[in-house]
C-alpha cells in the first residue's frame, strides 16, 4: 500500500487539522489538579468521539481509578504487523498565568506557533498520529498496519494506573504487536530530527520539616527557636557538594557507566554545550564536574528542588518563626537505579541530617524506570527512514533526560521496543509558560507518521516475533 493519497489528503486539510488541534487543546485537562477531573473526563470523551469519526472501528474509553485510558483499534490481517500509538492528553496546569503572554488554555496562533498548554506535550505530538490514520482510512479505506491506540490521562503524574491496564490486557496488547510508537519527545532542531534511544527514570518527594506547634514572635525567639524554614535549606543545600555530585551516601552505587565509545558517539550527534545553555536562555552551565551538559542531562543522574514553601510569603512584612516548611523535589535517574531503592536511601539520609531542634517527614511518589531501547532494531531504523521521507534527512540518535513512564512498561509487560519519534522543539517552552508548537513540523510529523505506516506494513513475520532486548555499548 503506497502512501501517496494519504500525504495528498494530508496536504490538502492542514487547515481542518489545526481546527481540530485547537478544539483538543481548548480542555484544561490538568491531571494534578484534582478540580480539573470533569475537564480531564470531557477531554477523553472529546477524543474518543474524534477517534469514531475517523475511521476507527472499536473506541471505548476505559475508567480507571484516576483519569480515563482512551482505547482505540483497527485491525484487518493477522499476517500483518500491529503498532500500539501511544500518547497522553493531561497538561500540566497553566500557572504561573502572569508569566504567559496567551490564554494557556486559548489556543493562540502567532506566525508558524500555536500557543496553548499541551500543544507540543502532547497533545499535537499524539494529534499528527490521529491525522496521519485519518488520511489514510480516509483515501485507502484501510490502513497498511493493524493499528492499536492507547492515550491516557495522568502521564504528568507518573502514569499511576496505566501499568496495571497494559498488565491486565498483555495478552490482546502484545498479539502481534511490532513495536510502541511514542511521539512525547524533541528533535534538535526544526531540521534535523531525533530518534531517544534513552529515558532517565524519576522519583518525585515532598520534603516536610516542622518547628514549633505555632507560628513565634521572631523579636521574642529569633536566635533561640530553630527556624524550620532555615533548617530545610539546610538539609536540601546539603545534597550537592561544591562539585555538583550528590551527597545521599549509596546515590551512585548502582550507576551504569559508559564507554568512551559511547561518549564520543554522543558528543557527534547530541546537543553541544552552547545549544543547550541558549535554550535555556541562561550564560553559565552548572553541575557535575567531568561531564558535558549533555552528558550530565541524560547518562548522569541529577536531584532538582521544584519549589519551596514556608512562612509568611503575601505582602508586607511579618517577623515570625514559622511553623513549618515544605520542599518538592525531584529525582532523575539513570540505569540502573532503582527509584525504590532510592527513595529508601533519600529517606534514611534526610532522618540522619535532620537536626534534632526540628522534626522532618519524607513522601515519594511517582517512581519511573530508566528505559535503555535497541537502536538497531528494524522498527527503530524504519523510523529513521520515515523521518528522511519527510524532512529530508534522516534522524540522529540522542538520550532524553525526561522520563516516559510507559517506556519501561512497554518493554519489560509486552516485550516490544518503545520507538520515541518526538516531534517537538528545543524553544517549545515544554512544562513551562508560552508552550507552544511549531505547525510547520507539526504537517511534516503527519507526513512522517504516514511514511511509518507504511514502511513498517513491509516488515516479516521474523522481525514480529523478535523479543525487545535491551541494548548495550
């Protein structure tokens, strides 16, 4: 099956395809934000009538114990080889909206962007797979491949019950399944696109530590009480030494290390120093002494603070010892730690520091595994060629620091490789204000999409049938 009608179809309804994006992207179907659970249902609902309307023959949205999984399935030969699509249709919320130059949750169109939350995470990078099925079904009345989707709504809170679903339904999800298609990462540029072939897993934590029963006078006990405020600075300042290397006794004891090989390779085709630091708009890089930028982002761990509360933060002055004091933090792993094991090794460390003038407590949540995919596996290399198809040149192999809960799941509950063809931009502003996508890659990633299809169509039984293994270097 040649895909020529289906690019034309493409083409010709770009204009209908943004209209359609900007109606998806309209839900503020923030996972986190519990007041947001209507909009995140009616999302849900938004997409599975969207998935009926183009073709598809089986849609259900599926309750779960948190937000709706979105399944949809077409299917015709069983000689023929099956690709899972996955992707999620939760945002992150839209705050701080002061610092957003456009409604987050008002689609806004300005030159070749669309401005929304959501737009190139991951609305738009699962959105071009919808239309690339579309223009197919639409011109051919079939697609190339059996095609199984599964879009869900809590990856930005770790995917807590998506796992339990792939597990529960391994057997229907894995039948003659090639691989995972997941467009939830970046290319390097709007020209040279990318290929992860690494995610760096996760572990979220909230920080507590507490002082007096009540708020004191700062005059009558400043200098006398321990602040808690003071204290957890203190205890979190403490987790890095003046080399950027984390002090949590055990942190690094199960950390892979890499070859020159594999270090060289990766300074060949990954971001430089200077790309990375003009991305994030900043002059001086900051980190772990002995590696690049890069390499500290992606093969090397890293403990983040996500923000920090306590005291008295409204206007005006209020001279008080607080009663308490919270930090979020985030972990970013790599192989082959274990978030669990981490967790149990943050916890032990923080009841070791905490002074005994104050009180601390340690949540975790949201535990990720590192995911490590074979880049010469036949689906992988069919997602190079697609994106030469479409952009002209082929795509270069990089390490993600983010972490794609469903990678690990997909390959160690099904078996198959997860193929991340990401389609947003280093300047998409992801997680932060003014996200946006870029629509001219956003076309070329419909058209990348219909290439994969059909390249994939053209794969044998034995390539089907092969197990995922991990790679090595």
């Amino acid at each position: 099956m040649e895909p020529s009608h289906a690019l034309r179809y493409a083409r010709q309804h770009r204009a209908r395809f943004l209209t359609e994006l900007k109606e998806f992207l309209k839900f503020p179907s923030v996972s986190s934000q519990a007041e947001r659970a209507v909009d995140v249902r009616k999302c849900a609902e938004w997409l599975a009538r969207h998935l009926k309307g183009i073709g598809f023959e089986r849609v259900r949205v599926i309750p779960t114990r948190g937000n709706p999984i979105v399944y949809a399935s077409w299917a015709r030969s069983s000689s023929r080889p099956t690709l899972i699509i996955y992707g999620h249709y939760d945002v992150l919320p839209g705050e701080p909206l002061r610092e957003w130059h456009t409604a987050p949750f008002v689609p806004t169109l300005k030159n070749d962007n669309l401005h929304a939350r959501g737009a190139a995470d991951d609305k738009g990078q699962l959105f071009s797979h919808i239309k690339a099925i579309e223009s197919y079904l639409k011109t051919n009345r079939a697609l190339p491949v059996n095609v199984k989707c599964i879009f869900e709504g809590e990856e930005e809170i770790g995917s807590p019950n998506l796992t339990p679903f792939v597990q529960r339904n391994r057997r229907v999800l894995g039948a003659g399944a090639l691989a995972a298609v997941i467009s939830d990462t970046r290319m390097l540029s709007a020209e040279q696109p990318a290929i992860s072939y690494a995610q760096r897993g996760g572990l979220r934590a909230e920080l507590e530590v507490f002082g007096a029963a009540q708020e004191l006078h700062s005059g009558a006990f400043g200098g006398a009480v321990h602040n808690p405020v003071l204290a957890l600075c203190d205890i979190v300042a403490s987790l890095h030494d003046e080399d950027g290397r984390i002090t949590i006794p055990g942190f690094y004891d199960d950390v892979r290390s890499w070859g020159e090989k594999e270090r060289e390779y990766m300074a060949r085709y990954g971001p430089s120093d200077e790309e990375i630091l003009r991305a994030a708009k900043v002059d001086l890089g900051w980190g772990e002494s002995g590696y690049s930028l890069y390499e500290r982002t992606t093969i090397r761990p890293d403990v983040g603070v996500n923000g920090i509360v306590g005291g008295h933060t409204g206007h005006g002055v209020k001279g008080i010892i607080p009663t308490r004091a919270l930090a979020k933090i985030s972990f970013r792993l790599v192989p082959n730690q274990s978030p669990e094991k981490i967790a149990q090794l943050f916890r032990d460390h923080v009841a070791k520091i905490t002074p005994p003038t104050v009180r601390s407590t340690v949540r975790t949540m949201s535990p990720i595994h590192p995911a490590l995919i074979d880049r010469r596996h036949p689906a992988v290399q069919a997602a190079r060629t697609a994106y030469k198809k479409a952009f002209g040149v082929p795509a270069v192999f990089v390490r993600s620091g983010g972490s794609i809960p469903v990678v690990h799941t997909f390959q160690n509950v099904l078996g198959i490789p997860a193929v991340l063809m990401g389609f947003g931009l280093p300047d998409d502003h992801i997680h932060g204000p003014n996200e946006k996508l870029h629509l001219p890659t956003f076309y070329k990633a419909i058209e990348t999409s219909i290439w994969y299809l059909t390249l994939t169509s053209r794969m044998g039984t034995t390539v089907r049938s092969q197990r995922h293994k991990e790679w090595s270097a």
